[in-house]
C-alpha cells in the first residue's frame, strides 16, 4: 500500500471463510475497488498465506471449516499482529462480539443477507480499518523517530508541557545532574539544577521557554559552571502543536558545544602561540632573495649566532653568516630542498658552532631561499662522548671481575668528560660497608685515600646507595655530609650503581656538571652497573651449576639406593624366616660403594643392649669392640635409638671425638657417618638397622626418608613372617590380662548398662567394618542394645537370640579396628574377653614363635591399667590344623551365615530361631541360607573324615 493513495485501492485482502456471503462480497470489492483480493476457506490456508505472501487486511467469517473465526483472530495476532482483522458474521450476538472484541478484532461486522446493504457497509468497514491501521503504523512511526531523536547520546532532550513544566529528559539530559528526576519532574523548566547555578543563565532559560509557549523557535547559549569543568550548552527550542493552533507541548534540544568553542578559541590563540614560538625555539629560521639578501629574519636568531635580528639584517648577504658555497644551486632546483647540510659557524662572541642547515625553494614575500639552522654543537661532544662510551662498553664484555670493571671505569672516564678524579665503591655484605676498590691518581692527589663507608645517610656515598639517588654539586663545600672538608675537589657526582654500590667523579672546577655531563655521567654509570650485573649473573650461574652438578650426584646416589631398596623389598618377600630376611638387608645395602658395613640387632631387656642378628660389609671387628648399651648418649648410634626409639643420625662421626668411645673406634674403621632406624610395625619394635658409610654427611633428608621407609617395609615384613609362624606353631602361650579401661569397648558398654558382657571369638570382616558378636550374660538385652547403638564407635546392632530378658547374643557393627584384628597382625589370637561394672577379663593365645612380650606391651600401650594375671603353655593337636584349613576354605558369606546362625540357636535343639528367620536377618532368601548351610557341613565333615582336605567341588 502506498502513501497518499485511497487505502482499500491499493491493498492486498485476504478473505476467509467459506460461506456464501464471502463470494458475494469478494466480487463487490473487486468492481468497485482496486484492491486484490485472495480467498481462501479454512484457517489452515490463511495462515499459509499470510507467512507467503504479503497481506494489508484480512476478512474472516466467523463459521470456518476448521474452527471459527474468533479462533484464527487469535492465532494471527502472533504472525501479522500490524494487519488490520475484520470479523462478519450472520449469527451476531453480544456475546459474540465481546468475544470477538477480546480475541483483538480491529472491527465486528454483523451481516443480514436478506439484506443487499450489508456488502456497502462491510466494505466500507474494511476501508476504515485499513485506514486507522495506517493511521496507527505512521504513529508509531513517528513515536519510533522521535524516541530515536529522544535517546540521542549527544543531545540532551527536555519535553515540557505547554505551560514550560519538565515531563520528560533523556539519559543525556539526566548525565548532566546529580538529581533524581523524579523529584524535579513537573517544576518550571527554568528553576531546575541544569540552570539555576546562574541568574543570568536562568533568564535566559526563561525567555526561550516563553518565547516558545507563543509559538515561536529560538535557541540561546547557556553555561553550565557546577559541574568540574565548566561547560557550553547551545540550547534549541521547537513548540510542538496539536493541530487546532495550540501549542501542546515544547521540544527543547541541548548540545554541548564546549569541544567547538575551545577549538575557535584555540584558532584565535594560535597566531600568537607561533609568534611567541617562532621568538623562542632555539631553531632560526631565515629567508632570503636569490642574492641572499634576507627578507626575513627570525626574532630568535640570538639564540645560535648572539646577534639581535636587525644586526642580522645589517649584514651584506648570508654568506657572511653561513660562509659560501653551502649547497648546489642546481641540486637544489632540481631536488626543491637540501636536508642536514652541515657547517661550522662562529658566533657573536667568537664560539665555534656545529649546524645543520635545511635549505628549501620558497616564494614568500619577495623570498626565494628559507634556512633553518639548528645548533647541533652539544649533539656532536655527546657523539664523540658515546664513541668513547662504547669502546669502554666493549671492555666491559671482557672483564670477569668487578676489580676489573671499577679500574676501567676509573682510567676511561677523564677522556670521556674531562674531569680529572673518579673513583667507585662496591658494597660488602657482610661487613655492611661500601668499600672502595678503585681510584684515579687525581682523586687520591685531590681528595685523599678513600676509607670503607657504613650504608647510612651519615656520608654521601652512603646516603646516594642506601636512597638509590644521584647526587649532583656544582661545589660540594656546600654539602652538610661531607666528610672531608679538605678536600680540594668542588664539581662532584656520586651515582648508585643499583645493588652493587656508588660511582664518584668530580673535578676542582666549579659548576662542571651541566645537563650534557649529567647525561653522558649517567650513561657511563649504567653501563658499568649492566657489566656488574653479567658479571653476578655468570658467577651465579657457574653456581647454579655446581648446584645442578651436586643434585645430580645426589640424584644419582637416590637411583642407586632405589635401585638397592628394590631388590630388598622384592628378595624379602620371597624370604621363609625372619633370619633371611635380616641377612638379605644387610648384603644388599653394603653390596654398593655407598655403605661401607650394616647390621640389624634387638633389644635384649634383660641386659639393656643391642644383640646383632645380621650383618654385612667390611665389620673390621667393630661389633665385638663395642657393648651396644641402650642409652640416649654416649653409645653407638644403634643403643640410642634402642633407649629413644627414634631414628639416631651422626653426619659427622669426627666431631666430638672426645665426647663418647665409640666414636674413636668407628674413625679407625673410616666409619665417618652412621644412621641408625627401628624396625617398628604397628607400634611394636622389631629390631634395629644401623648403616655405616666412609663419607661425612652421607645421610641426606632424602636418603633418610627412603632408608626410613625401608625400616618399615622391613618391620612389616618381619611381623608377616611371624604371622605366618604362628598359624603353623602347635604350642601357644595363653595369657590372661585384666583391664580396667573403658577405650575397651565391652567395658564401656558394661558399666553403662550395669550388666556383664562376653566375647568368645566371634567375628566377621565386611566391607563396611568388623562385625562382633557378644553374649549379654545378665542384663536387659533390649537395654543393652539401645546403648551400644547410642555409641560412635558401633554402626549398627542386630539382636541375633533373646533367650529371656535377662540374656541373648548381639552383633555389632564397628566403626574402627578391634583388639582382635590389632593382634592377628601380630600373630596372637584373641580368644575371649569377660567384661562387668568391675573390670574386663582379656584372654590372649600367643604362638611359640610371637615374643610374648611383644604382645604384653601392645596390651599395656592400648590400654592403662593392665595386668598379667596368667600365663600357661598349651600343645594344639591337628584338630587346630583340621579347623584353621576347615576355616579357609569357607568364603566369608559361609562364614557369616554358619556363624550368625549358630549364635542364633539354629542347631540347638529344640531351634530358637528357624532358617526363615536367620535369612531376614541376614537379607537373602531362606533357599539360598539352607545352601550356604549344607555347603558349611559338607566341608566340615570333609575337614573332619578326609585326610587329603577338602575336595574341589564348591557348591
């Protein structure tokens, strides 16, 4: 649809409905408009349409093959929501058309076909409809411009109403104040925070805002000086009118100018800005005719030759000035310029001056030839001062030693600045001074020998090192911390040569040191700093070096003694006896240059000493020269850490060689360090490993901690042998111990139900922990129960018998370790434990081959208050070899079932629990309890009948 043309003319309408009225009203539209009608009859086709082709207004009935009208209405809100709907129908009603109304209809129709007019005011309801619809799009329109013109970031925008009150400020606008809006928002537009800063800018704001409630356009500069920087703001004003000649609101537009106006009042300044520049650079300008005389003549010229402009002009030609002959005519019309020509003046006061000159082809006021000379005197020293600089910088990279670098910098530095004295000072960590390590002859014959200085403010050099700041006196007389006020030099420099110390030049001139001497000063001093930091670099990196090389050596010896540790754990686990295994250590340890002799002894309680069990490498007789006495001193390394139980290490067996005999007899045998290791396993000693080695400090921390882990792996190893000896032993020592401890936990749980408590052997390993069973002998089991479950240390409680009240067996689940589990890693057997109110009753099954005393003192370490109240020998027939072979051949859910079963009465008779009951408890099916019992018996009776074991049938 285009603009300016009648609506319906030129629109596309899409028809829905299937009824016969729709075929008559599509027929009228098109005679009597130019609209392009499309007819479609389901709501299905509709909306195909409208997402194909391009739609102004779309008819709808209200009764429609697929749905209804009101229906589709809905639908197509979400696809053409800008496209007019209008819905006829022949069955109107109010309640239709509220219908239709909330559906979002533009316009309701009602249509009676008996009557012809319906068609004329359909379509001329469809034309209003397109028409407010294009009424509605230009709004919008033109609501989308102006908030696009609103929201401008540059310009600030204000709406007020027709009576010049805020109603509305963009961000911009709102940028300008630290107000909030709301709080202002329909006050007179010239009181508010923008403009009531100023009077005057008040008026002003005033008569724009009058000027456009009669209609009028204006516009006025205000300032803003609230704010940090004070800002110009051009304000613009439009009254905006409703079409009946009234004003109905005022538009007014503000732009910060500031940028502009500093701009032409920069413009304004710059004629001045290059008078004054031209008057003061230290470059001239000149401009000449073809004969050279001048036309021009820069107000500067004093700077470079000493003469006023007008004794420039006075001169013939500049030939005068510049000498003959500077450039090629020739080259210079063919080039137009000559660049960096350069030449020796002499000044007014007869100095010699070095120039570049830039001569180029002008035509400026009767002037052809421009010149611009710039002094280039101090550039040159400084040249001729960097080549010197540079050769000494090419000394540096040769010098290894500081001494080296402080003497070239002393002898380099009068041809660099011609200064006559110099000197340089490194710092001395350890003594805290800065010494001197190199002088001139001229310092020494004008200022003295120079002494070692503190690091404080109380000298100069000091006070230059320790603030790490250039010190600069045109006399250093002058100075409130010079030291040497006989000194005869006056014009002195001190410069840190950052961490390493102070260089010293100076001369007996007053007022040596400008800003080029300063310059090339400083210049000379960083190059000597960089030499002194290479050189500390590559004396730090020949020792890191020696470091790397060291840590190489000792990761070499930590291989060697992996290596070795290796073969140890892989030999001692093949080993049958503790004998073996001692030996095997032993060689293996001394079997390499790195240990010189090793042995492994046990403390014997009755004689207080060490016995040696095993040993290997070069004894030289060593063993039989010494009574290894336990005592934390003045023993061999192997008795003191008998008497601490700790790791004894001596780095240095000569030291102290007065202080204890035994060291004196290790040096004969060049044993020059040792370390001594207990062989501990679950708190219980095993023995003492002692390494001899012909090197001091042999035993580094890491060698330590592996030959520390091997004591373990060794003691481990040892308790597995006995272990193993135990299961095949037929004699045990059975002990008797009474404790009166509640860390026990039948004790605990004893005393606080009041009643007495027995364990006789029964227990289970699972995953989640140990499982205990306990027989309550004389209390309330249900009592009994409820404590332990209130108790940390048991996870779980399952009451397997009740025979009364007063008796009956549980199973606890255990958090932590039982005793039994702590002794079986010994190869002790927890046979039964008796717990009351008044003390518990341990009875403990020790093998031949376990140390009783071994055992005595892990029961004495766990608990306080032991006591041994008997100990007796007993002989195990094979019946012990028949149930321990029995035993190992159940699996531990056999295990289980046999043993809950038994402590719940199954086999007695009559039964006290029934297999269904036993396989609740145990949380699997009564089948599967009757196998794993048959299973048990069948292997029992083969542990008992068979003498060849048990068969390799498994059920």
């Amino acid at each position: 649809m285009k603009d300016g043309e009648p609506p319906l003319d030129t629109s596309q309408v899409l028809v829905v409905s299937s009824a016969t009225w729709s075929e008559t009203f599509t027929k009228t539209l098109e005679s009597t408009t130019g609209a392009s009608v499309r007819t479609v009859g389901t709501a299905s086709e509709a909306l195909d349409t409208v997402r194909r082709c391009p739609v102004d207004c779309i008819v709808t009935g209200d009764a429609l093959t697929e749905g209804t009208g009101i229906a589709l209405v809905r639908q197509l809100q979400d696809v053409v929501p800008d496209v007019p709907l209008v819905l006829g129908t022949t069955d109107g009603s109010e309640v239709l058309a509220s219908k239709a109304i909330e559906a979002g209809v533009t316009d309701y129709v009602p249509l009676t076909e008996e009557d012809g007019r319906w068609i004329n005011e359909l379509i001329t309801r469809t034309r209003k409809a397109l028409r407010s619809a294009q009424q509605g799009i230009a709004r919008r329109e033109r609501a989308r411009q102006f908030d696009a013109v609103f929201q401008d970031t540059q310009t600030a925008t204000w709406v007020l109403d027709p009576d010049g009150s805020l109603i509305r400020v963009n961000q911009t606008g709102r940028a300008m104040i630290d107000k909030d809006i709301d709080a202002i928002r329909g006050d007179p537009f010239w009181t508010l925070p923008w403009w009531s800063d100023s009077d005057a800018t008040e008026r002003d704001v005033r008569q724009l805002v009058q000027a456009a409630r009669d209609g009028q356009f204006g516009n006025v500069v205000v300032y803003q000086s609230s704010r940090a920087t004070e800002r110009i703001i051009e304000l613009s004003v439009r009254p905006v009118g409703n079409g009946f000649g009234d004003v109905s609101s005022i538009v007014i537009e503000g732009l910060d100018i500031t940028d502009q106006a500093t701009l032409d009042r920069n413009l304004r300044q710059s004629e001045e800005l290059h008078r004054v520049t031209l008057s003061n650079m230290t470059d001239t300008v000149l401009i000449t005719n073809e004969e050279g005389e001048y036309t021009y003549v820069c107000p500067n010229v004093h700077f470079i030759f000493g003469y006023t402009d007008d004794e420039i002009r006075q001169q013939e030609t500049i030939d005068t000035l510049l000498g003959e002959d500077l450039f090629d005519r020739d080259e210079l019309a063919e080039t137009g310029v000559l660049k960096n020509i350069e030449c020796t003046v002499t000044d007014k006061g007869g100095h010699e001056h070095t120039l570049l000159v830039n001569v180029r082809e002008v035509a400026i006021q009767g002037g052809t030839l421009l010149y611009s000379c710039r002094d280039i005197t101090k550039r040159k020293q400084r040249e001729e001062a960097l080549a010197t600089l540079q050769e000494t910088a090419r000394k540096f990279l040769y010098t290894e030693t500081n001494q080296e670098i402080g003497q070239h910098l002393v002898d380099d530095v009068l041809s660099v600045f011609d200064v006559s004295a110099s000197a340089i000072y490194l710092f001395d960590v350890e003594t805290n001074q800065l010494q001197p390590i190199a002088q001139s002859q001229a310092m020494t014959e004008h200022h003295g020998p120079l002494p070692a200085v503190h690091t404080n403010d109380d000298t100069l050099p000091g006070h230059s090192f320790v603030n790490d700041e250039t010190l600069v006196f045109d006399d250093i007389h002058d100075a409130d911390r010079l030291d040497n006020r006989a000194t005869d030099l006056r014009s002195v420099m001190f410069i840190p040569l950052g961490n390493h110390g102070v260089f010293v030049t100076g001369s007996t001139a007053v007022g040596v040191f400008d800003e080029l001497r300063q310059e090339l000063t400083d210049l000379l001093a960083a190059t000597a700093e960089a030499a002194l930091d290479r050189v500390a670099r590559e004396s730090q990196l020949r020792e890191q070096d020696r470091e790397l090389q060291r840590q190489n050596e000792q990761l070499t010896a930590l291989n060697n003694i992996n290596n070795t540790i290796r073969e140890i754990d892989q030999t001692i686990v093949r080993a049958e006896t503790q004998e073996e295994i001692n030996h095997t250590v032993c060689e293996r340890l001394t079997d390499t240059d790195r240990f010189k002799f090793a042995w492994i002894g046990s403390v014997d309680p009755g004689a207080e000493t060490v016995e040696p069990k095993a040993w290997a490498g070069n004894e030289q007789g060593y063993l039989d020269s010494q009574s290894m006495t336990v005592a934390a001193s003045e023993t061999d390394p192997a008795g003191q850490t008998g008497a601490t139980g700790e790791m004894t290490m001596v780095p240095n067996v000569a030291a102290g060689l007065r202080d204890a005999p035994w060291r004196s007899d290790a040096l004969t045998r060049d044993f020059l360090s040792v370390l001594s290791i207990p062989l501990v396993y679950n708190d219980l000693r095993h023995g003492i490993l002692t390494i001899y080695a012909d090197t001091k400090d042999a035993f580094d921390e890491t060698t330590r901690t592996v030959l520390c882990e091997l004591g373990e792996t060794i003691a481990s190893a040892l308790s597995a042998i006995e272990r193993k000896h135990a299961l095949l032993t037929t004699s045990v020592t059975r002990v008797e111990f009474g404790i009166d401890d509640e860390r026990f936990l039948l004790s605990r749980l004893a005393r606080s139900v009041d009643c007495s408590l027995s364990y006789e052997g029964g227990i289970q390993h699972a995953p989640t922990g140990n499982n205990v069973f306990i027989t309550v002998n004389d209390g309330d089991i249900n009592e009994v129960s409820e404590a332990a479950a209130d108790m940390t240390t048991i996870r779980d409680v399952t009451q397997i018998t009740e025979d009364d009240t007063d008796s009956g067996v549980l199973r606890l689940q255990l958090s932590q370790p039982f005793l039994a589990q702590e002794l079986a890693d010994h190869g002790a057997i927890f046979r039964e434990a008796t717990a009351d109110s008044d003390g518990t009753t341990l009875v403990i099954d020790i093998p031949q081959s376990v140390d009783v005393q071994n055992i005595s003192q892990l029961v004495h370490s766990t608990f306080s208050g032991a006591e041994l109240r008997r100990k007796a020998t007993l002989e195990q027939g094979i019946e012990r070899d028949r149930s321990s072979q029995f035993l190992t051949d159940l699996t531990e859910r056999q295990f289980e079932v046999a043993q809950t079963a038994y402590y719940s009465g199954y086999f007695e008779s009559p039964r006290k629990k029934s297999g269904e009951d036993i396989a609740a408890m145990l949380e699997i099916s009564p089948p599967a309890f009757y196998q794993h019992v048959r299973t048990v018996q069948r292997k029992l009776f083969t542990a008992l009948f068979d003498e060849k074991g048990v068969s390799d049938r498994e059920l």
